[in-house]
C-alpha cells in the first residue's frame, strides 16, 4: 500500500495579525508547518503534498525539501476544493492521509492507530469529545451510534449543536474512494464552500462504515488561529518535553522555566536550573550543571562541566570539567578542551582553548589558539581585526599574559613566555622569556596638586 500524506495550509490566518503568514509562526523554534511535516515523515510516506495559498510563496521558500510537492489552491473555496487541488499529485499513492498546516502537535501514536483502522474500512476520522464544541463540525451518529454525517457548526440545527463530538479535522482515507466522493461534492451550504466533510454521507451512502479514532489528548489536535492558542500549545510543548528529561534522570529547578527549541541529547544527573533555554541540536552529558538564565545553542557540552548564570553558549564544545562564566559568551566556532575556566564578561569567538587554560576576567578571545595551562590576565584583547581582514593569535602552552594586554594579531606568544600587564604586543614574542611593552613609570619631584580657586 503506497501512502500519501496531504498537507493543508491555504487559510490566511487573519487573527495572527501578522505579516508572517500562520504556520510560519514557531513552536518551539520551529515553524508550525515544520511541525506537520514532520509528522508526515515519521510515516516515509511515498508522498507529501501541501496545499498553499495565502502568501505562500513566503511558506514554500522556507520549507521546501525534496520530498514535497506544493500544489497552490488559488481560490480558497473551502476544504474540499483544496483537497480537490491536490488529487493530481496523489495518483500513485493508494491510502491519503489528511493534516493541516496549523495543527502541530499531532502524534504518530494516533495517526499509525488511523492507519490501522483504514485496513477495516475506507474512511476513518479522528474526533474528540469537547466541553465547548463551538465552531467545529459536529459529529452525527445513527440508532447504531454509527458516524452518519459531519455537519458544520454554522449549518446545524438545535439538536446537532448539542453534540459534544467534533471533527477534529484530520481524516484517512481510500485514495480512489476520496476521488469519487470528492466528485459530487457542491457548495450548497451556509458558507458557499465545498467541505471535505460532505464526503461522509456519500461513504455512509456507499455502505462504508466510518472508522473513528480518538487523540490520547486533545492538544494533539487543537488548532492555531490566535496567538494566546499559538502560546497555550508551545506552554503544553514544554510541560510534556520537561517530563521527559526528568523521567530521563534530569533535574530541574522547575519545570515550567524550561524552554527547549530544538533536539535535546541528555545524559544523567545533569541539573538545569531556572530558564535555561536549549536551541537546536544540543547535547550535555552526565553531570552538567547550567545555572539560571542560560542560553545553549547548537553545542555539545561533556562530562561534569558548569555553566554559571547568563551565560551564551553558540556552535561550541565545552570540555569535561570547565568551568563557565558567570556571564561569558562562547561564541561560534568555539572548542575548549577540559578543565578551561572562562570567567565573568569574557567572550570566546572562533578559538580553540586547550586543557586547564584559564581566561577569568573581562576578555575578549577571537581567531585564537590557546595552548594548556595558559593564564590569561583580566581585560586582555585579541586585536584580531584591522578593519579589513581577520587574524590569528597563538599563545603557546604555559603562557601567562598579564592584565589589560593586547596582543595585536596576526601574533604568537611562545610556550612559556609572560607578557607584561599593560602590554602591547605587536610582534611574536619568545618562549619562556618575560616580554612587555609599557612606558617606564615615573614620579615627579616636587609637584603639587591643584587646588580649587576660590570664587570672589
Ligand atoms: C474544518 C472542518 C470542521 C472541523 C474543523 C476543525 C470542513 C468543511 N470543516 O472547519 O468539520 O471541525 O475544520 O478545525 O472541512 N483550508 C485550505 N483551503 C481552504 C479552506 C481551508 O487549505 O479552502 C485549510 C486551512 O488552512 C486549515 C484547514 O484547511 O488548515 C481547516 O480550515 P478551516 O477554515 O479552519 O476549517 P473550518 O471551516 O473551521
Ligand atoms: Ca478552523
């Protein structure tokens, strides 16, 4: 059986008030598209097609990969019409599995169920039992409490209103079934749009008997229109992805102060403390500590490291048993071996640091290579720009750069050497010898300080 999954994503999201249109919109850093397309791949579908419309030339930019097809729906004529679109591109596939672009947190749990019920039957829907059913389509059962119809919020009658069953929107179906009944849809209804949902009576008319499958929760299938519901979703998100890590051997100073955008590879004992945020691939290792308000990018942290509070941490890899920050910067490109120090208000940038090297205070560090056992004075500079190009520093091992030096690149410090506090360097300096570069200090004899003038 060749499946197929149909993404639609052609609604304008007019309640977003934005001018990114709707499924651009991140969840957890990631768009809410992004999302369903995910999902869809989880099944290796032999096809996925997502049907766009309103600025979706924006949508199909951004998210274009080689196993999508995007079939623009001109014309929003309501969801059968876009399904309609889409038939062209599903010719080869025998079972349809139906998405929207703006409902992200579906489960693979309840889709492969959906599957499973498509081998009974020709027809299955996911439906949900909702306290407020207000705007959904209603699901109506007969004396058998066999699905009959879906009626529309806006073309029920009293007794159709009262019924707390929903269409939650998302359907598998028979590929060549879904053709035919499409075929005799209209729009003869309140809202003048061809709803997908009219097929149900033309299966119920053919004799199928309509599987139904229910979501574990009804996040899975609540659907973004505003941004309170966007930020309800992305609050579920991170409550459900804070009890993984902790079922995983993750402690966390709470649980809802925790904000992961991305893939998380954790290992044990590791604590995160107060709003720690994690974006993209991120990975730490057993017995890390990051302290509060710590932001970690795209980096592999190892063995017992310490992150101190306000810390940023981008496309680097910290080594066993550092030490980092309060308040340092790791910027991209960044590799320190184990046992580094990186103090307060110091920023790393494109530099490898090898083991045991200390930089504790007030320095910045870029295009460097740091050799081990180096001790980097407070408010020490790599000049590593001269306004055109970018260069490098070399500081050999067991280097001891005294305070507020500037080391004007391209440089090297020798193995050994110690330069001056105050130091200019301009030149390579010699390994094991004492270099520095400051005017020699003087006292003068006899002179006086000022004293304020008195006013007449
Ligand atoms: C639809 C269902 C309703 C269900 C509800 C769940 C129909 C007729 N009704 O209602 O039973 O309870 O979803 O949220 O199907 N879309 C297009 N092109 C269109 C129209 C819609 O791509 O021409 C897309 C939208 O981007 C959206 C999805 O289809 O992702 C649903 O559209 P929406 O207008 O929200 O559907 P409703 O009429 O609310
Ligand atoms: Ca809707």
């Amino acid at each position: 059986m060749k499946l197929g999954v149909l993404i639609l994503a052609a609604g304008e999201g007019t309640r977003m008030r934005s001018r990114l249109p709707k499924v651009l919109h991140d969840l957890a850093g990631k768009p809410l598209l992004s999302h369903v397309i995910n999902s869809a791949r989880d099944f290796s579908p032999d096809e996925i097609t997502v049907v766009y419309g309103h600025a979706g030339e924006q949508v199909r930019a951004q998210l274009d990969a080689d196993d999508i097809d995007w079939c623009e729906q001109k014309e929003r004529l309501g969801t059968g019409h876009a399904v309609i679109q889409a038939l062209p591109y599903l010719q080869k596939v025998d079972q349809v599995v139906i998405l929207y672009g703006d409902v992200p947190l579906i489960s693979k749990t309840t889709l492969d169920a959906m599957l499973v019920e498509l081998h009974q039957t020709e027809l299955v829907l996911l439906t949900v039992n909702l306290e407020d059913p207000t705007g959904y389509g209603r699901i109506v059962r007969d004396d058998a409490n066999l699905v009959h119809a879906i009626v529309e919020h806006k073309d029920a009658n009293e007794f159709q209103l009262e019924i707390n069953e929903i269409n939650t929107g998302i359907i598998a179906v028979d590929r060549t079934k879904l053709e035919a009944w499409l075929s005799k849809i209209n729009n003869k209804n309140s809202q003048g749009e061809y709803y997908l949902t009219d097929i149900i009576t033309l299966a119920v008319k053919d004799g199928v008997q309509i599987g139904v499958v229910h979501p574990d929760e009804k996040e899975e299938v609540m659907g973004i229109n505003d941004r309170q519901q966007l930020a309800y979703l992305e609050r579920h998100y991170q409550s459900k992805m804070a009890s993984r890590l902790m079922a995983a051997g993750v402690t966390l100073a709470d649980p809802a102060r925790l904000d992961i955008r991305g893939h998380l590879k954790v290992g044990r004992d590791v604590t995160l403390d107060c709003n720690v945020i994690l974006e993209g691939d991120v990975e730490i290792a057993d017995g890390v500590k990051v302290g509060p308000n710590v932001l970690i990018r795209n980096s592999v942290i190892h063995e017992d490291v310490e992150i101190l509070a306000n810390s940023v941490i981008e496309d680097a890899e910290i080594g066993v048993s550092s030490r980092i920050g309060p308040f340092a910067r790791i910027r991209p490109e960044s590799r320190l071996a184990d046992h580094v120090h990186i103090g307060n208000f110091v920023e790393i940038k494109k530099s490898q640091v090898a083991s045991g090297s200390k930089v504790n205070h007030l320095s910045y560090i870029g295009d460097s290579e740091i050799g081990s056992k180096v001790n980097i004075g407070a408010g020490t500079i790599t000049c590593n720009y001269d306004g055109a190009n970018k260069h490098k520093t070399f500081i050999g091992d067991d280097a001891f750069i005294g305070s507020d030096t500037q080391l004007v690149a391209p440089v090297k410090v020798g193995r050994g050497a110690t330069i001056g506090a105050g130091s200019t360097i301009t030149r390579d300096t010699p390994k094991d010898k004492l270099t520095l570069s400051r005017s020699k200090q003087i006292s003068v004899e006899g002179w006086q300080r000022p004293v304020k003038q008195s006013k007449q």
